[in-house]
C-alpha cells in the first residue's frame, strides 16, 4: 500500500465512516479516488486532511475556489441518494475530485464551474484517471449551461459551497422527483450553515434542513430577492 493509499484509507475510516456516512458505493468511490491529484503541487501534504483546500486563490476581484472537506463532500452527496441509472449536476465542480465521485455513483455528471482555468483543470483530471460519463462546462452556477447534449435537466443536482439561497434557475433545472443538496447560510460569503435536501414534487421544489455544515462559499450566489418597504 503506497503512502496515498494509506492516507486514503485513514480518511475514510477516521473521517467519514464515523460521520455517519454508510453509502458502501460512496465509501468505496473515496477510498479509491486519488484525491492528491486534484489539489495543487505544494498543497499534496494537506490532501487527505479534514479541511477545505484552496484550488485557486483570489484575484482580480474574484473569490478563492476550494474543495470541500471530505466529510462535508461525503455526508452531502450521501444525501442525495444517488442511483446508477441518474444523471447528476455538479456545481462548483472545481477541479474535479467531487465529480469523479459522482460518476461513481450515477450514469452521467455534468459539473459546472466558473472559472475556466478550473474547468480546464478539472477535464483534464478526469481524462487522465479515464473518468468518461461526464462533461465539464465553464459558465455560470447560477444559470447553468446546458450539457453538449443539449441536457438541461437533472435527476440530482449537487451544489458545491455555501450559498444563501438556491436560485429558481436551478431548482428549474430538477426533474420531477428530483433532489438537490445545498448548504444554506443566512447571508452572502458565510461558512457555517444547513444542508438542505430540496426535492420536486409536482413541479414545486421545497427543502428541509439535515444537518449542520461548514465549507467555503461558492461565488456568484446573490441574496434571494425580498421585498422592501
């Protein structure tokens, strides 16, 4: 067993399994994914620890990118319930590790992230470990871009941060009986949050809390809307 193996292996049976994630396919994906290879060279120390790792520092007025922390990464796509025959969008998929997990998971992946340098970064992790039911697209979180199919519609939808709010142009993007899994904050740029599982019930898409959580804010996510006197 390679130094990185062993580290994967105490990620997960330190980490994860005691955080009340018990998906065998789940565990299985994060016990094998070599979770190094998508954090950058001088970070490969901190690969495997309980925290989010910076992918790409702020600049030019935009906002840090992250990975979320392997426990948070796991109890929020361990929510979703994810089958083999669904389809799955990523959002925020930075540069990849969390869409290799889900295509683990599901029949296909389509992860969106903002940041082109990221979303060039992510395909090419992908190729290189073989990872092919997926698709990688640069643009917007908030409105994402259809699929090259021309796939706009989802049976799961994970949203990779905090955010305050899920925006109607993403729960539009739920198919019927479809899930989302978001962390929810009360205002912009926060940590500390809920997970919320959303799901579509004739065409209404409604969310309860699960759980506490904590990770980096995804950029790009205004307030929700409210009415002002």
């Amino acid at each position: 067993m390679t130094g990185y193996e062993a580290r994967r292996n105490a990620m997960v049976e330190s980490q994860i399994r005691p955080n009340e994630v018990t998906d065998i396919g789940l565990l299985a994906a994060m016990r094998s994914l070599p979770r190094e290879r998508f954090v950058p060279e001088a970070l490969l120390g901190l690969a495997y620890m309980d925290e989010d790792i910076q992918v790409l520092p702020a600049r030019d007025g935009g906002a840090a990118r992250f990975l979320l922390s392997p426990m948070v990464q796991a109890r929020l796509i361990q929510l979703a319930e994810i089958t083999a025959q669904e389809s799955v969008l990523d959002l925020g998929c930075a540069t990849g590790y969390s869409t290799a997990i889900l295509a683990r998971l599901a029949a296909h992946v389509v992860g969106v992230e903002l940041e082109p340098e990221l979303a060039a970064t992510a395909k090419a992790n992908l190729r290189a470990l073989g990872v092919a039911n997926v698709d990688i697209l640069a643009g917007s979180l908030t409105d994402p871009p259809a699929s090259p199919a021309g796939q706009k519609s989802y049976d799961v939808i994970v949203v990779e941060g905090t955010v305050p709010h899920v925006p109607e142009a993403v729960l539009a993007q739920l198919k019927e009986g479809g899930r989302l899994v978001a962390m929810l904050t009360r205002a912009p740029n926060m940590r500390q949050g809920k997970a919320y599982l959303f799901v579509k019930v004739d065409g209404e898409a409604r969310g309860v809390a699960q759980f506490d959580a904590g990770a980096s804010p995804l950029p790009g996510f205004a307030p929700a809307p409210a009415f002002t006197f």
